[in-house]
C-alpha cells in the first residue's frame, strides 16, 4: 500500500505561482511512477503531468506544458508540481497518483493508477 497526501493548494491570482506537494508512504517510493491529476467543476478528472521510472522520463498534458514542472525527491518521498503563469482555467482539485511502473500503458489513464491522495483544491482568479 502506498498513502499519497497532497498539500500546496489554495487561491491565487492569474499569473501567479503554486508549488504542490505530494507526500507517499508505505512501499519504496522510488520505484513507483507518479503523477498529477485534476478535475474542474463539472469535468471529468485529466492527466497534467507524470514522471516514468521505467523511462526515466517526464510527460506534460498540452495545456501546461511550459508552465508548469514535475518534479521528485526520493529521499524525502515527495514529488512536486511548480505551477507558474496560472491561469483561471487552471482552477481544479489536484491529486497526486502512483502505479507500478509495469502497469503504465499511456500514464494518462485513471485506471492505470492504483493510488489516489484526498486531492487539494487549486483557484485561480482572474
């Protein structure tokens, strides 16, 4: 088992900067793939970003590309979100995720992740 808390969240300005933070216990952290998620009111829960062990390497959703910048420290067993250049659309509940690496097809996928966090809610105002 693996416990993903997320932290970090709160109100900003359009154009300004959140860092989240996601802290995992139970198993080896550093052999997981982790990720960020988030659902908008009324939207269905979207890939944002996630770092592949297997690959070693880091993948954006389109929309944030550019703005925003995942990140890991294994030996504090937290991954990061920096968001930058915040936008209102930006506005959602983030959650952090984890799977076993051997599970991941796309890494874009709900249902490759077999850990959720509560999630924190991100507003940004326009």
């Amino acid at each position: 088992q693996v416990q993903l808390v997320e932290s970090g969240g709160g109100l900003v300005q359009a154009g300004g900067s959140l860092r989240l933070s996601c802290a995992a216990s139970g198993r080896t952290f550093s052999n997981y793939d982790m990720g960020w998620f988030r659902q908008a009111p009324g939207k269905e829960r979207e890939f944002v970003a996630r770092f592949s062990w297997r690959y070693g390497g880091i993948y954006y959703a389109d929309s944030v590309k550019g703005r925003f910048t995942i990140s890991r420290d294994n030996a504090k067993n937290t991954v990061y979100l920096q968001m930058n250049s915040l936008k209102p659309e930006d506005t959602a509940v983030y959650y952090c995720a984890a799977t076993n690496p051997l599970r991941v097809r796309s890494g874009t996928q709900l249902s490759e992740y077999d850990y959720w966090g509560q999630g924190t809610q991100v507003t940004v105002s326009s």
